[in-house]
C-alpha cells in the first residue's frame, strides 16, 4: 500500500513539473515520511480512543515533539519498528505513568535522570540527518536542557499526579530516542556526525 500511495503521488507531480532523478528521491523520501507518520498516527489514535486516553496521547505527542525538535533521536527504518516503538512509548508508557502514584520525589529523580541524559546524548542524529555544526549539536544540547528542565518545573509547581504522568511520560520518551542503547538495539550508527566534514 505504501508503494502504491508513492508511485500515484510521484507519478501525479511528475505529470505537472519536471524534476531530475535526484529531486524525485528527495520527494519520494519526504512522501514516505508522511505516509508512515499518518498512517502511524492513526492508529496510535485509534488505539488510544479505545483505551479512553486520546487528549492525553496528544498533549504528550505536544510535549513529546517540542523536546524532539531539540533533542533529535532515533527514526526506525523499518515501518513495523516504527509502530511498534511509537505503541509502547505513546499507548503503553502512558497507561502506566497516568495510574500509578508517584511522590514528588521519585518523581523528581527521574526528571533529573532524564535531563542528565540530554547532556549526555542529545541532540542524538540520524544518518539521514547528521548534525554536523558543533556550534548548532552545543545550542540543540542547551536547549533540549532547558525544555526538560522546564517540564520538571511545571511538574513540581503543580504537584499532581495527572500532570506527573504527562509529563514524565513526554522527558522518557525523548530519553529512549536519544540513548545509544536504542540505536545499538536496531542496529543503526551513532553520532552520525563524526561521518561528516566539520562545519
């Protein structure tokens, strides 16, 4: 289906404009980008309607992103991985942060095991997406600190569990995607940008 949906959709645009090899792999790759990131969505929606939690799948989905797009993290090349992945960390990690009852304290010593792996690890790169500017990798490091520093913050200052969960959920996840233990698991390279010329 996934074949088919890029074919009609390159076969379409190439009707109308008339793009070299080069742009039309370019193309094709942001197109399968979308197909797998909709049809993925989907049925974390679905999944999370079922088990009444679709509003907080999707604040964590907000929270979650707002962190990716500092931190980086891992892309599963393979589309069941991606679905697979994105049903523990977006249905199942959710079902267990959001009815169970942390103190503040664990609570707050996980925040602060998460913001230590954002110095560590992120911005975690990708093949695809190597992040080669050492300048900009210091400034993504800075910024995906603050953010999950921000988070704990929020959580502290309300001091509730419902919050707790959303938010905890949201700085693990960023942590799962960003650890070198996730990429050694399905078998992709790390710091991808060690393969680059400095910029």
């Amino acid at each position: 289906m996934k074949r088919r949906f890029l074919s009609s959709c390159v076969s379409f645009i190439n009707r109308y404009y008339n793009y070299s090899g080069k742009d039309l792999k370019k193309l094709e790759y942001g197109l399968e980008g979308l197909y797998l990131t909709l049809t993925k969505t989907i049925v974390i929606f679905i999944c999370a309607i079922i088990l009444g939690i679709f509003k907080e799948v999707l604040i964590i989905l907000v929270l979650f992103n707002l962190i990716r797009y500092t931190g980086f993290g891992f892309h599963a090349e393979k589309s069941y991985q991606c679905l697979i992945c994105s049903l523990i960390n977006f249905i199942l990690l959710p079902l267990f942060f959001l009815n169970i009852h942390l103190p503040q304290e664990i609570s707050l010593f996980i925040c602060m095991i998460c913001i230590f792996n954002y110095l560590l690890f992120a911005p975690a790169d990708t093949v695809k997406r190597p992040l080669p500017n050492k300048k900009k990798r210091i400034i993504r490091r800075v910024l995906t600190v603050i953010i999950g520093i921000l988070y704990t913050l929020v959580m502290l200052i309300f001091d509730n569990d419902y919050i707790s969960g959303l938010i905890l959920t949201s700085l693990i996840i960023e942590v799962i995607v960003i650890n070198p233990i996730t990429y050694k698991i399905f078998k992709q390279p790390y710091n991808n940008y060690k393969n680059c010329v400095q910029a």
